[in-house]
C-alpha cells in the first residue's frame, strides 16, 4: 500500500531506530517537563498575578510528572499527568498567556502520545522535529510578512525602547545614533524615523529572517541535520542574550538537539538541570526575582 501524504511529510524528520528514538525523548521529556516545573515555581515566587491555590497544586502536578520521567517503568505516564495541570495554567492566565509556555504545551502533548516501552517512539520524535522547525519558519515569516526588517524600522524600534533585541543590534550603532532613537516617544504617533544607515545593523537585521525561513530545511535534511542543530542552538541563544529571553532559549535549545547526535543533548542534560535549579533558588535571593523578571526567564 504506498505512503500517504503524511507518512511521507513525517518521514522527512524521521530516520531513528526506535530505541534511539525513545531515548531521545526520555531526556526531552525529562529537561521540559522539569522546566514546566521550575517555572511554575518561579511563577510562585515571584508573585505571578494568578489564583496562588490552583498556581500551587498544578506546580504539584508538575513536580510529579516531573518525577516519573525519571522512572523508566513509567516515564511515559509522565506527560499525561503534565497536561491537566498545564491546562488549568492556560485557564489561569488566558489570554496573555505568553508563547514559550505555548511551544511547552506543544511539545508536552506530542510527548503524551509515546507509549510504554518506546511504542510510538519514532512517530513522536517526528512530530516533535516538525514542531521545531514549523516554529523557527513561522517566526521568520511573521518577520518577511511585516517588512519591518529590510531596513532595520523594528531593530531601531527596539533599541529606541531599549527593549527586546536591542542589546544585540545597538552594539553596531554610534553612541549618537542610540541616543537619537532613545529620545523618540515611540507610542506617540509621528514619532521617529527609526531608520538608521549602517549596513552592518540592516545586515544583520536581514540575517535574523532569512535565518529564520532556512534553518529549517537545513534541521530536515538529514545530511545537514548535525550543523543545523548547532547553528540553531547557537543562533537562537544568540538572540536570547540580546532579547533577554532566556527561558525561551533554554527550551528552544532543547528541541533543537533532537536534530543533533542521540549522545548530545544526553549529555547536556545536567547542564540544564543546573540551569533550571539556578533559577528556582534566585527566586529565594535578593537580588534573584528581579533578575529571573528582567530577563525574562519564564
């Protein structure tokens, strides 16, 4: 019986034998079901405006899904136990829910599919692969949709407002030229123009779609698979620093090393752990919270 249409589309993120494609998502599961926790926590500690009680118990929830993903007799009931506790989340901060927690709701749900013993493995590696790279393309296509790169307007912007990107493209620029955007009122209408003549911050405001719209394919196709995943780790991090969006990038990163060698991101594993443990006992130190707050860490 030939291949439907989207066995075939699965088959372009596919490729693992099923035991590796289990182990690839046991250490997933076990690095995003611990930051769902850890955020829930931090959300705790810092105060997050949402019902404290229901805040609390769905922590719990997570706390405990985040424990059985490191049983293996029932890691995969893990993910389960995860999206009721997500879902009273959504219902607690819809709708300014923000989109990290989305793309962690996400990949929770496809987690949830895998069976016992690595049934479903390969299947849901796929789905998740796709995930990754329909996110990464649909970000540089808001981007292309906008226009608001190809001469650097929303980089100006940002670094006019000091926020967001504006730590990674205001290096490119003349202290006059920082200055110059900073001074405008941007809610005020008529205000600016945020256009700026250096080539190297249009480039690089350029770079940031474009690199958005090919990582992708580079991620699906297998030969390219290895560098792809480094550059995508490398490029999102790099944003990260500049957006102050660590939690995003932590997350982001995670996924990406599904397209990396099974060993790596294994490996890499009790780095984040130790990140995600940083985080939680800032929330208990001063100046902790206002640090997890301003760089956006959940």
């Amino acid at each position: 019986m030939p291949a439907s249409l989207a066995d075939r589309v699965l088959a372009l993120a596919a490729g693992d034998a099923p035991a590796d494609a289990a182990g690839r998502l046991r250490t997933l599961r076990r690095f995003v079901l611990a930051w769902g926790f850890v955020r829930s926590l931090v959300w705790l500690g810092a105060g997050a405006p949402v019902d404290a009680g229901w805040l609390g118990a769905s922590a719990a929830a997570l706390g405990a899904a985040a424990g059985l993903a490191f049983v293996p007799r029932l890691e995969h009931l893990a993910a389960r136990l995860a999206l009721p506790a997500l879902a009273v989340q959504l219902a607690l901060t819809f709708p300014v829910t923000n989109d990290p927690w989305f793309l962690e709701l996400y990949a929770v749900a496809l987690l949830a599919l895998a069976g016992a013993g690595g049934r479903d493995a390969p299947l849901v590696l796929a789905g998740l692969r796709w995930l990754t790279a329909i996110v990464l393309f649909h970000t540089g296509l808001q981007k292309l949709s906008y226009g608001h790169y190809f001469a650097g307007d929303f980089p100006a912007f940002l670094v006019g407002r000091g926020e967001g990107f504006a730590a990674l493209f205001q290096w490119l620029l003349p202290a006059a030229e920082v200055a110059r955007l900073q001074g405008y009122q941007p809610l005020h209408e008529g205000a600016g123009p945020y256009r700026v003549a250096q080539p190297l911050f249009v480039a690089l405001s350029n770079a940031v779609w474009i690199a958005e719209l090919t990582l992708p394919f580079a991620l699906l196709w297998r030969r390219t698979r290895t560098l792809a995943a480094v550059a995508t780790a490398a490029f999102v991090l790099a944003l990260a620093l500049g957006a102050r969006e660590l939690g995003f990038a932590l997350l982001f990163a995670n996924l990406a090393l599904l397209f990396a060698p099974a060993g790596w991101a294994r490996r890499l594993l009790p780095v984040f752990l130790a990140l995600l443990a940083l985080a939680l006992a800032a929330t208990a130190l001063a100046p902790g919270p206002a640090l997890l707050e301003d760089w956006h860490l959940w």
